[in-house]
C-alpha cells in the first residue's frame, strides 16, 4: 500500500493511498484535540463545536451540508474523543471535491447560529441523559473519572449539561481559533483518487487556515481510585483498571499483545475461566487505552448482583497467574496471530485505513508501515509478557461498579487480593 505526503506552507498534512480498483474515496479531517484539552470551565465544548459546525457556514445552510453529500449517495460524519476530533465522508471516486469542499468550509468558517445553537444544546442535552441512561457506557465515565479524577483526561466527552447550556457562538470561535490549526491538523483521503489532485483541491481551500495552535496540554497523571452505585436493573457492570501505556511508550504493542492475551477474545484467558468454566457472565473483556501522556488497561465484566462476590476473586486470580508464571509459546502465538489479523482485515477497509493514518500522522508525524508494527508485534516474547502483566497489576487499581449490587468486595479488599 503506498502511501503518499505533501505539507502545505502553513503546516498542514496531506496524506493519500491511491487504490484505482476501488470506485469510492474515504477522506476527512483529523484534528489532535478533544475533551483531554479542555479546561473545567468549557468541559464538552470540543463535542459540541463538532455539532455545530453542521449547523452553518456563509456558503451553506445546515440543510445544504447535509444534502449536498446525500444527493450524490455520499456519507459524512464525525466524532469526537479525547484527544481527537474528526470529520469524515464516503464518497464516489468523482464527488471527492465536493465533500473536501463541505468539510473544509464547514471547518474554515462556521458561523454559529444562535437558532441553531439553542436547538442543538437540547440535542446534545439529551445525548447526555442518554449516556447516563446507558449503564454500561456510564460506567467507563466513572472509571475514567476516577482514573484521573480533577483532570481533563477524566472528565467527559460530552461536558455536564448546565456548560453547554451555557456556551456561547463567541467560545465555540474561541475554542476553534485556540484548539484548530494546520500544526494539530491533518486531511487524509484513501481510494480511487491521484495524489496530486487531491493536495490542489485541498490547497485551493485550505491554505489561509492559520498554522499555530495556541492551546495548553494539561498533565495526564493517573492516579486510581472507587467508586460504586446501585441501580435497579438486572445487571451489575464491574470495570477494574490499571496504569496502562501512552502510545509513545515502548511497552505499547506487549501490553497490547497482552491484553489480547488476557481478555481479547473468545479463547482468552478471561473469557475461558469466567465465562465457558463458571458461567459467570456474559460479557468479560479486557482492554488497553493509550493516550499522549498516560494509559490504561481495564478489565470490564456483566453479571448479576449476586455473583460479584464470586467474579472478583476469579479475576485476581487470574491477574496473579499471568503475574508470576510466563505463558506458553502456543497461547502468545495465537495472541500475536489474532491481534495482526484484527489489524491486517481492517486495513483493507478504506474508512479504516484513512482513519490508522490519520492518527499516526497526529501522534507520531509519519506512517509507520504495515511490516513493522507486525515486526514489533512478532518481537514480543513471553518474558515481555510477564513483564509487562508484573508493571500493569502494580499500579493501584480503578474499581469502579454500576447496577444490581447486592454485595461486593469493598476497595481494600480487592487490593488485598491483588497481592502477589
């Protein structure tokens, strides 16, 4: 797959993979912000500017953003996480220009309609209800929180209620010009298109878009912590958590080779023990979240309020295997062999493989090609395992809980049982 850069003059990143087999193009805008770099004042304004900025340029109403790329069959969304936003359409090879011309516009010059600032507030509102409303998405918040509580990295994405009921069309323009510039920015287009077309059209559009960021990163420090809430509803969510890795960390790929190991899939150590053994959930999972300055590693379950009790023990137990005995050749190879295969499937998605680039080119400014991730992956041996299991399980741990809790083991106790 090659893979081609141009840099405009102000700074901003041009990347394409031209595939002339394909008759759609994927392409869209990443930029390196989100709720991780927003003060407490203004937490959610990074979500709500992606709303807004639907909502209205001077070309365009919002009715017209949206029509002119459904007309054509095309498809655009966004998202917005903690340290990136982004914009992004599905297109025909021959309607390209047409969707870099709406993004760009849209990211360029947003006005911020206050009729549609008022009706987009209560949308956003009810986003979050929905989330509250959702135990277990509201349940990773929690864990996030109290992961990194009093920091941005552990607040929400989309803020409280009464802060965007209360933005202005003057902060979002605050926000954009302090948090949006050619340095944090990147375009990225994948398919049937010619590299060299693709970086004109973007120049045509994009080049007057200022070039400097002028935005603070907070530190990200972990610190650990509990918190547990009753609800009446048939399950009891459990997240227990750990110090985890930041991309740039040299641990990355063993802890996600680990995680793979531990709880990525159906014959994972977690999911064996849990689920197929003792019956007692049907969801078990561990995961890796990296992010710029800290990470963390997670271990999330369901189960009934009864069976919490029995859930913990199983899982420290399992944590002290992997601890103090190395794993075998045949369980890391099978690790290894579904985490490349994960990886490998998906770049044969153009929507994935914009969005892989994306992200690298905002973290580490170049694309790191496919053989040597599966390089770093494949150097990754048992000792690093234990290794890597020994510096996780360390760390004080996040336990955070959500639902049907009839009894469960207070915080001390988990970390008596985290002993080894």
């Amino acid at each position: 797959m090659e893979i081609k850069q141009t840099i405009l003059k102000n700074g901003l990143r041009i990347v394409t993979s031209e595939r002339p087999q394909n008759e759609t193009v994927s392409l869209g805008l990443w930029v390196n912000t989100g709720s991780a770099y927003e003060t407490d004042d203004i937490n959610g304004i990074s979500h709500f500017v992606e709303h807004m900025v639907f909502k209205g340029t001077e070309k365009r109403t919002s009715l017209q953003i949206s029509e002119e790329i459904e007309n054509v069959g095309g498809q655009n969304n966004a998202y917005t996480s903690r340290e990136f936003t982004a914009f992004y359409a599905k297109m025909l090879k021959n309607d390209i220009e047409l969707a870099l011309d709406v993004i760009a516009d849209f990211v360029m010059a947003p006005l911020f309609p206050e009729d549609e600032m008022v009706k987009e507030k209560e949308v956003v509102v009810q986003e979050i209800k929905q989330g509250i409303d959702t135990p277990d998405d509201v349940v990773f918040d929690y864990f996030q929180e109290y992961a990194f509580p009093a920091q941005p990295l552990g607040r929400t994405i989309l803020g409280p209620a009464e802060k965007v009921r209360a933005f202005t069309a003057e902060k979002l323009h605050q926000y954009m010009h302090h948090n949006y510039a050619a340095e944090n920015t990147v375009v990225v287009a994948v398919g049937n298109l010619e590299h060299d077309e693709f970086v004109k059209m973007v120049e045509s559009r994009m080049a007057q878009y200022r070039p400097k960021t002028s935005f603070e990163i907070a530190p990200q420090v972990y610190q650990g912590g509990f918190y547990a809430e009753k609800r009446d509803i048939e399950q009891a969510h459990v997240l227990l958590g750990f110090k985890g890795v930041e991309y740039k960390n040299p641990a990355y790929y063993p802890v996600s080779v680990f995680s793979t190991l531990f709880g990525g899939g159906m014959s994972s150590r977690l999911f064996q023990e849990i689920r197929e053994k003792r019956g007692l959930v049907y969801t078990v999972y561990s995961f890796t979240n990296s992010h710029t300055g800290n990470g963390l590693f997670g271990i999330y379950a369901g189960t009934s309020g009864d069976d919490v009790g029995k859930l913990l023990p199983v899982v420290t137990d399992e944590i002290k295997k992997v601890v103090q005995e190395k794993v075998s050749e045949k369980e890391l190879n099978r690790a290894k062999v579904q985490l490349k295969a994960s990886m490998l499937m998906a770049l044969e998605s153009s929507s994935a493989t914009a969005e892989v680039a994306a992200r690298q080119m905002l973290l580490y400014n170049r694309i790191i090609p496919t053989e040597e991730i599966v390089e770093r992956i494949e150097a990754v041996s048992a000792e690093d395992i234990q290794k890597t299991a020994q510096v996780l399980f360390a760390s004080k741990p996040t336990y955070t809980l959500l639902g049907d809790l009839k009894s469960y083991p207070a915080y001390d106790e988990v970390q008596k049982l985290l002993q080894f």
